[in-house]
C-alpha cells in the first residue's frame, strides 16, 4: 500500500497546469513528478514483492510502477498494463477495475475492442453516476470517429459530480466534437 500511495503521489505536481486544469497521465510532464516519491514507491515496491502472497494493492502498484517506468506517455507498455488488469480482475474484481481494464483494452487492441470491453459494464448501477464512465465512452467513440454520440457521452459526463477542473477538462473534450 506504500508502494501504491508514494508512486501516485509521486505524479501529484504535474496533475494539474498552471491555470489550475488536470493534465491526463499520457500528456503529463514527467520531469515534474517527484524522484524521491517514486524511489520511495519503487523500494517498497521491491520489497512487497518478496512474499508469496498477492493482493490487489500489489497489482495496483504494479500498474502505477509501470507507468511510472515509462520516459513518457508514448512509451507506455500497455499490454503489461492490460495484463495486470486482467490480473486484477481475478483477484478484486469491480465495474471501476472492469473500466480501467477497457481503456487498456482500447490502447492495444483499439477503440472497437475497448468500446467493446466498456460495453460489458454498460448499465453497471455502481457507474451510473461515475463520471468517468460516460467520459471513457466519450473518448472511445470520438477515436472511433463518431463525434455525435462522443459529445452526449462527455455531456451525460458532466452531469455526474466531479470536480470543477475535471469538468473544464469534459467541456474541453466536448469541443473536440466539434
């Protein structure tokens, strides 16, 4: 858990611009995440693994270390990713896990194929008022190309609580529908 928590605070300092707005994970500058947070989160890291036990913050850890490995956004490996997903789908298994598991899906397999896994979960009442679920719909269906239905995803989005910069950053992807 130590692990978890120091590598994504390690992130906290380029989550957010200047003016206030989040940066996604991909675009963020990661000459602005702490090093001594992330050696923190990598040394515990490390020693969680020694034991033969494996608990779904072990795999979330493992998810943020790989990102956090990457140099950058572009260089992220995303079928380590997937498959930590997948892993963690069998040890805590929830509609959240199943969400995050559908961006992985669509950044190896495509947008069909994440659109595809979001579906599976379409309906989930645990997501109902989840903002991200309809925002990941929304950025599933804009890389389709169907910037219509990519709009009233980010608006049904927006509808759900979230924070005010998470809902400059809807506003945003909403005018990327044109």
């Amino acid at each position: 858990l130590a692990a978890l928590f120091a590598l994504q605070a390690a992130r906290f300092a380029a989550r957010v611009n200047a003016s206030g707005d989040l940066v996604p994970l991909e675009e963020q500058d990661r000459g602005l995440w702490d090093a001594r947070l992330l050696a923190c989160g990598f040394r515990h890291f490390d020693a969680s693994m020694s034991g033969d036990r494996v608990t779904g913050y072990h795999i979330q850890a493992a998810i943020a270390a790989t990102h956090a490995r990457a140099a950058h956004g572009g260089e992220t490996p995303w079928g380590v990713i997937l498959a930590l997903y997948d892993q963690l789908m069998t040890v805590e298994p929830s509609a959240v896990v199943a969400l995050n598991r559908a961006v992985a899906v669509w950044r190896v397999h495509g947008a069909e194929a994440g659109l595809q896994a979001w579906r599976a979960i379409e309906g989930d009442a645990k997501l109902r008022e989840y903002h991200l679920y309809r925002a990941v719909e929304g950025h599933l269906l804009l890389a389709l190309g169907d910037r219509e239905s990519a709009a009233r995803s980010f608006r049904a989005a927006m509808e759900c609580p979230c924070t005010e910069p998470e809902r400059r950053l809807l506003r945003r992807k909403l005018g990327e529908c044109g």
